[in-house]
C-alpha cells in the first residue's frame, strides 16, 4: 500500500480528541491519528465524518465501546473493505502501539494494537 | 405492563439505551424495530455486542413488530423497543393500544430538519406526526436519558 496507515479514533464526546493529543504528547506530533466524535450524529452523518477522517487511507479505527453508535457506524463503513480494520476498547496503550507499527497491513496492526492494548490493562496489588 | 419504553432513537441501541435506560429500568429485552437491520445478520451481530448478555435483543422487522407488539407486552420480563424515526413508531400504533407513551430519545439534524431541543430535531411533516400520535392519546416526551427532564411535546414543537 502506498500511503501510511492511519488510525481513527472514534468516540463519545471529547475521548477522541483527547487520546490524540495524549499520543501527541508522548510519542510526537504526527498525523498518524485522526479523532471523530459522535456528537450530533446519526449513523450516517457518522458514517460521513469517518470517511472525511480516513480519506484514501488505509486504516484501523479505533473505537471506544465494544457497541454503540460509534461502533455500529464504524463496522458498517468497514464492512468488506480489507484496507480497513476494527478494534474496540481504544487505550492510550494501544494508541501508542499502533502509531510505531504502521508499516503493517490493518488487521495486523489492529490485532498488534490490540494486544498492546490488553497488556495495559492491570490491576497491582498496592 | 412489560414494555417500559417505547422510544424513538435514530442510533438505535446505543449507550444510552442500553447503560442509561435499560439498567435503571432493570431491561430483560430490548426490541429493535428497522427493517434494514432485521435484512442483515451480520448488523444484527454489531447491535448485539453492545448488549450485556443478560438483556435478549430481539430484532424484528416493522410488519414484524406490529404482530409481535401484544406477545412482548405479555413478557414477565421488562421489554424497551426502539424504532430509529417517528413514522416506524407511529406504525407501531396503529393497531395497538399498548403504545401509551413514547420518548423522544435522539433525532439528529439532517436537510429539512430544524432544531427543537439539543438532541431532537425534526421537520415540519414529523412534528405533525408527533401531534397526531398525541391526538389520539398518546403521551409524547423528549428525554435523552432518564436523569433529563421529561419535555413535554408541545414543549418542542
């Protein structure tokens, strides 16, 4: 594929926008990632900002509930598109997985991200 | 009466159905009535990975819904049913005297539509729709999430 992977991030309210700058934050700027909210929208006026958002990209979104609007429209864009992946439960972990593994294809870099993801979630004994 | 909440949603089963009303209203089923949706199993499948295993999600198309509409009025259980617009909804009325009480949940702005309330918007030809269903008795209220208010139909159009 010729142009970079990119990663969406879509998500109730402000998550998107703040996980973005989070990642920012930590790994530098870049335009690896792009947010999305679902504020304001239906399913197809979401469906219509995630196109803007992936362009003629290849790309994973990054979804912030495992259901839900943001889910819902998400899986139907990507629906039979292989240069798109799903994953859902977005973490900054994950995010900061998926922004050094770009050069894969989506679904590898969705299930690497994924991983990560998982990896982050813990609970220490204090 | 087993459906506690007929509502009006054009996201569908989202957050807000299933966290915000289907937990304090202690849900067993929700309906979700759209013909698109009961055409694809595989939308379906994406509906339900939202909703916690406890609660059944029973989807039916709206011809479905019209002759199902006294069987899940009978459930032990406590039964929502969302329809994505006003005229699925109103077609749930029509033979059916269950429907006392519909909840305006989220219309979102599309061409024709002008804003009502935050998170109703709708045209000329559905407000009418919604005076109409009131006409006949029908209670009509906007209320995003049950900490909201209850906004009263005449209220918001």
């Amino acid at each position: 594929m010729s142009k970079p992977l990119r990663g969406v991030i879509v998500s109730h309210a402000g998550v998107a926008e703040a996980l973005v700058a989070a990642v920012q934050g930590i790994a530098g700027a870049s335009d690896a990632l792009v947010p999305v909210s679902n504020a304001g929208c239906d399913r197809e006026a979401l469906s219509n900002n995630l196109a803007a958002a992936v362009g003629d990209h290849p790309a994973v979104l990054f979804i912030d509930l495992p259901g839900g609007s943001c889910l819902t429209s998400a899986a139907s864009f990507a629906h039979g598109r292989p240069e798109l992946a799903v994953v859902t439960g977005v973490n900054l972990a994950m995010l900061l997985d998926f922004v050094f593994h770009r050069d894969m294809p989506p679904a590898e870099a969705a299930r690497h991200a994924a991983a990560a993801g998982n990896r982050a979630i813990r609970t220490p004994d204090l | 009466m087993s459906i506690a909440l007929y509502r009006i949603d054009d996201r569908l089963v989202h957050g807000q159905v299933v966290v915000g009303w289907g937990q304090p209203l202690k849900a067993g089923f929700i309906v979700l009535v759209d013909d698109a949706v009961r055409a694809s199993p595989w939308e379906q499948e994406i509906y339900r990975m939202g909703v916690p295993p406890h609660i059944e999600l029973i989807s039916a198309s709206v011809a479905e819904a019209i002759a199902q509409l006294p069987r899940w009025d009978a459930d032990p259980r406590i039964g929502i049913v969302v329809a994505g617009d006003v005229a699925t909804l109103a077609a749930l009325t029509e033979n059916c005297h269950a429907v006392k009480r519909i909840n305006v949940g989220g219309i979102h702005n599309r061409p024709g539509r002008t804003e009502r309330l935050r998170f109703v918007y709708l045209s000329d030809a559905e407000a009418e729709q919604l005076k109409t269903l009131a006409e006949r008795g029908i209670e009509i209220v906007a209320q995003d999430v049950p900490t909201g208010r209850a906004v009263p139909l005449a209220e918001f159009t």
